[in-house]
C-alpha cells in the first residue's frame, strides 16, 4: 500500500500496544551518548551530475547537504570513450569530469576522480581492451598519466581532490588483467601521483566485496602497500551487494588492519545501496549504518549513458525522465520521496548526533540528533515488512523526566510513484502519547510495506 490513508494507518497503529504482533527485533537510541557534530556523511553520490553546468538548480543539492561527487567522464557516447581510443575520446571524457568537478566544487563538495573511466575501463570496454602494464609495457599508462596531471594543473581543478586509482579491479568487468599487474599499477601510479601532488587525496582500493580475510585481493593489497609504502589516504570500498553491514565490515578491516601493521584512517564507502534500496526505507537504513562507523558516503548510481549524468543518482526527476522522450539536458526537476529523507536528514538532524544500535536482525536501523529544540529520530527497515520497535534510553540526558508521558511526532516518507515521481514532502503523522518509565520510552514500528522510512520528534526538556 502506498495511499495516504496506509501510512495514516500505520502512524494510529504506533500509538497502540504491541498486543499479539510479534516483534522481530528493537534498535536502540542512547541520548545520553554524545557522538559529534552531524556532517550528513551519507550526503554524496557518484556519477549523478549533468555535463552542462547548473542545469540542477542550486537548492537541490544545498537542501542536502551534498558534499561528495565521483566522476570520470564514464559512457560519455563517442567520441568519447576514454584514452584507449585515442586523445580526441580522452579529451570528451576529460570535458565531462572537469565540468562535474566544477559543480560539485561550487558547493564545497570534495570530489573523487574515477581515473579508469578516463582511461577507458568503464565497462563498456571491449574484450581486447588494454590495461595499465599489459604485457610489461607502461609506456601508455605513463603517457595518459602526464596528460591527464598536466590538463587537471592547467585547469587548476586540485583543490578538494582525491583519486581512486582503480574502480573495483576486484570485478573482471573493470580490471580484466592479473592481480599482480593491478598492483604494479597501484604502486606506479601512487608514487607517481603523490609526488606531484602531496596534499592530494590518493583513496582505495575502491573493492567491491567488503573486507574479508578470507578475501585475497584484500588480503594482497593491504600486504603491498604496507610493503610499498603506498598506503592510501582513506579506506575505500563498496556496499552494493545487498547484504552486510557497516559496523561487520569495520570490524573486519581493523582486524586485518592490525594483522598488516597498518594505520587506521577515515572510511569511505564511496558506492553504497543497491537500486531497490534506493528508497526512503533503504536510505534511511544506510544513513544509519554510516553514520554509526563515522564513514563518508556516496550513493550507487545504477542508470547507464547520459542518465548516468543526471537525477543525482536517483533523487531528483523531471518530465519524460523514464520514457523515450527522456532529453538529457531537459530541465524541470522535481524531487521523489527519497529526496524528502536525505533533505530531512540534512536540514531538521542539526545539534548533536547520540549513538544508536540496530536490531539484532539488522533490519531495523537509527541515526538520531539532540538539537536545541528536539529530538530527531531517521528509521528505516531494511526493504523488508513486519514489525520491530525503537527504545530511546536516558531521557533524563535531554532534560526529560526519568518516568510520564511523551508525546512523539510521527513523519512518514513514502516512495509514491517509484523514481521517477513527484514528492514535494513527507506526510505529517500527527502526535501521539506514550507513557513511559525507567528513564527510557519504547514504541513500536509497524512496517506495513518495503519502502517507508519514519521520522519521530520529541521536544527536550
């Protein structure tokens, strides 16, 4: 059910005993847990930017709070498939990053460039494709590497710079050459780059399994580098696989962190979400998930050619956008209910963030904020359906009484119409009373379908 009326349903429902439902799982709030300033990590996205500047109107990407992009100039139509098809398709690809690299700079985004898609291994590649150091030759590698320093020092595009120097070599569809020459490459290219620029982010590996011990690209990788003296500047990989989580992910890097002798730095899941979770209940998941661990975030993108530059990976839309008019520099944007999260989460999640858990389940997860007049709560369930609950512990932290009555504001973020489809708010709830003692109140979620997130709101004392 997607109507009004449902999630007006399930808001009434919320303010009622949990009677004979069976509860999967609690995720917990502690208000007494101060964990830092909000900085909205999960606020970027890869790919998402049109090549034509301000095309996206200003307040879409200020409401929230963007401030990472990753671009390369991928599936740009030829003439522009990247080096390996010769300096005119470098230069297309080139033109098109550079711009993306303008806008996100205009709002103070830092931006990642993707260097394979410039090379040309976006996956649109052929099967006879080259790569870096084929056959031991680096020459072209060294020669692409010159131009592209040479163009980003000419137009002066270094200031809030990283590089990923590979995209997902762990998958044949970007790297389909041997590990070892991969990591040549990674140490050619580190050092190289490093020199020239010292105070540029150099980031990876940029995996797109998630760390593993029994992994060995990652178990190899963190063996070179540490070797090579090439550690990158954040820890880099991917979440799209649909499974996982943040804080096992973590744990299981540091683990192998330790085992490698190597630093712990700042993380960036730099794609996360696959396309079904790209909905208010999956991004508010993942908000929750990277807010817990303090790791940067930049949504999947999962279109292809030029609506791969465009909707800011599947948060805006606009007219004709899923249909065979589609115009790529078409403008008239609008935003969809996955929007209202990242906006709500940005502009109404101000003061301080507290700490959280999610279910034992991991499907239901919280990122929660104390700001000067209230507390903030952003839940979502896992694209999934049934019912869990939220216990919200030390009240007393907020200037609460330890035991009473508290009156909650409920905000539904629905997903109506999907993508491509208008939704200029969410859904005022209403408020609603629950009696509570022991200085902590629990209430319960009734997921009635695979795509609502929720937001509650209570005043501090």
């Amino acid at each position: 059910m997607h109507s009004l009326l449902a999630f007006l349903l399930a808001a009434v429902a919320a303010a009622n005993p949990l009677a004979s439902r069976q509860v999967s799982g609690t995720s917990t709030v502690n208000l007494g847990n101060n964990t830092g300033t909000p900085a909205h990590l999960a606020s970027g996205f890869i790919y998402g930017i049109p090549d034509t500047q301000n095309q996206i109107p200003d307040h879409f990407y200020t409401d929230i709070g963007f401030n990472y992009a990753r671009a390369g100039g991928a599936q740009v139509p030829a003439p522009g498939r990247g080096w390996i098809w010769g300096l005119t398709e470098y230069k297309n690809r080139f033109a098109s990053a550079l711009s993306n690299y303008k806008t996100a700079r205009k709002y103070n985004a830092q931006f990642i460039f993707l260097i394979h898609d410039l090379w040309g291994a976006d996956g649109s590649q052929n099967s006879t494709a080259p790569y870096p150091g084929d056959d031991g030759n680096w020459d072209s590698w060294d020669a692409y590497l010159t131009q592209w320093i040479s163009d980003m020092n000419a137009n002066g595009a270094t200031a809030g710079l990283s590089i990923d120097i590979w995209n997902e070599p762990d998958l044949t569809y970007f790297w389909n050459a041997p590990q070892s020459q991969y990591l040549q490459m990674w140490g050619r290219t580190y050092h190289r780059l490093r020199t020239e620029w010292p105070s540029v982010q150099l980031i990876g590996p940029a995996f797109a399994g998630q760390p593993s011990a029994s992994d060995n690209w990652w178990t190899n990788f963190l063996s070179f580098v540490k070797s090579n003296s090439s550690v990158p500047d954040e820890w880099v990989w991917h979440m799209e696989g649909g499974g996982g989580d943040m804080e096992g992910a973590y744990g299981a890097l540091t683990g192998m962190l330790k085992t490698y002798g190597l630093p712990v730095k700042p993380l960036n899941i730099d794609e996360y979400g696959t396309f079904p979770e790209q909905v208010p209940c999956g991004s508010a998941w993942w908000i929750s998930q990277l807010e817990r661990v303090n790791a940067h975030g930049l949504r999947g993108n999962w279109l292809s050619g030029w609506a791969l530059h465009d909707f800011m990976g599947s948060l805006v839309s606009k007219p004709n956008a899923d249909t065979s008019s589609y115009s790529p520099t078409a403008t008239g944007y609008f935003p969809n209910g996955d929007y209202q999260v990242y906006k709500y989460y940005n502009l109404d999640m101000t003061g301080y963030r507290v700490g959280t858990s999610p279910s034992a389940d991991l499907k239901l997860d919280t990122y929660a904020t104390v700001g000067s007049d209230m507390v903030r709560i952003l839940t979502g369930v896992r694209i999934t359906t049934g019912t869990w609950q939220i216990t919200v512990n030390d009240l007393s932290a907020v200037g609460l009484p330890v035991s009473g009555s508290l009156n909650i504001h409920t905000w539904g973020f629905p997903d109506t119409g999907g993508h491509y489809a208008e939704v200029d708010a969410p859904n005022d709830l209403g408020w609603y009373a629950h009696t509570y003692s022991g200085n902590s109140v629990t209430f319960p979620i009734y997921q009635t379908d695979a795509l609502t997130a929720w937001a509650f709101e209570f005043y501090v004392g």
